[in-house]
C-alpha cells in the first residue's frame, strides 16, 4: 500500500500529469473556439495549441529542478528529455503531420478520378506542432509546475 500512496503522491509524477490536463483542457477550449465545435477528442489528442508533450515533459523537469536542484544529475536527465521531446515535435511530429495531410488529399482525388472506390482510411492529421505551440506548452509546464511547487512545498 505505501507503494501506491508513493505513486500517487509523487510531485514529479503529479506535475507532469498536471501540466498536461491543463494543456489538454486549454487546448480542447482553444480548439472550440476557433471551430465553433466541441470535439471531445481533443482532450486526449496530438497536435494543437498548445502541446501537452512540451507541458508535460517541462512541468515535471522544473519540478525535478525546483525540489531536487538544478545541478543534479537527476534534473539534467529530465532537462535533455524535455529538450528532446520539444524538439521532436517541430520537427519529426511535425513533418508527419504535413505528409498525412498531403497523403489524405491524394487518397480523396484519387478516389474521386477512380471508378474503383479507394478504402476510405483518413491518418490522423494533428500530429505535431508548430514553434508558437510548444513554446506555449513550455509555459503551460513551467506555470503549472511553479504553481504546485508553491502549494506542496
């Protein structure tokens, strides 16, 4: 039992988590607004403003750095993570993104020239994220990693 109180009360775990819901929640909100509609997916999705891997991955290094030191080889780990992570979703995740969009437009003009009917698979397209969208994550992460340091320490 001690093992799960540890798990769920772990400040890393729990600002990492948190950090996420929040840009998840701001993103679904943010997303309804520009499209006049309620999509309950974007809770639980890629892509968008602003991005839930950068919040997570920087709410929990800043959380590491701000209860275990800065100079710590624990925060370095978790500081190269985040670093990788919001790399990767400009650049990779974000490529992806703009080759599942060219690849659903090609499937659908084929499918419309074609006699023979194409399966009618569409890829995700919100996949990765623009500079602007991580670097909200990134203060979506720090913000809320700030906030529960001051309320649990």
């Amino acid at each position: 039992m001690d093992h799960f109180v540890d798990f769920i009360t772990n400040p890393f775990l729990l600002a990492g988590i948190f950090g996420w819901c929040v840009a998840q929640v701001v993103k679904t909100i943010i997303y309804a607004i520009i499209n006049r509609t309620f999509d309950i997916g974007r809770l639980f999705g890629d892509g968008g403003m602003p991005s839930g891997h950068s919040a997570t991955v920087t709410a929990t290094a800043l959380m590491v750095g701000l209860v275990q030191g800065f100079g710590t080889v624990e925060f370095a780990i978790s500081f190269i993570l985040a670093t990788v992570v919001c790399h990767d979703a400009t650049g990779v995740r974000r490529e992806t993104e703009k080759q599942t969009y060219l690849i659903n437009e090609l499937v659908q003009a084929f499918s419309e020239l074609s006699e023979d009917k194409l399966p009618e698979v569409k890829l995700k397209q919100f996949v990765g994220h623009t500079p602007i969208q991580v670097i909200a994550g990134i203060l979506v992460g720090v913000v809320t990693a700030s906030v529960m340091y001051l309320l649990m320490f």
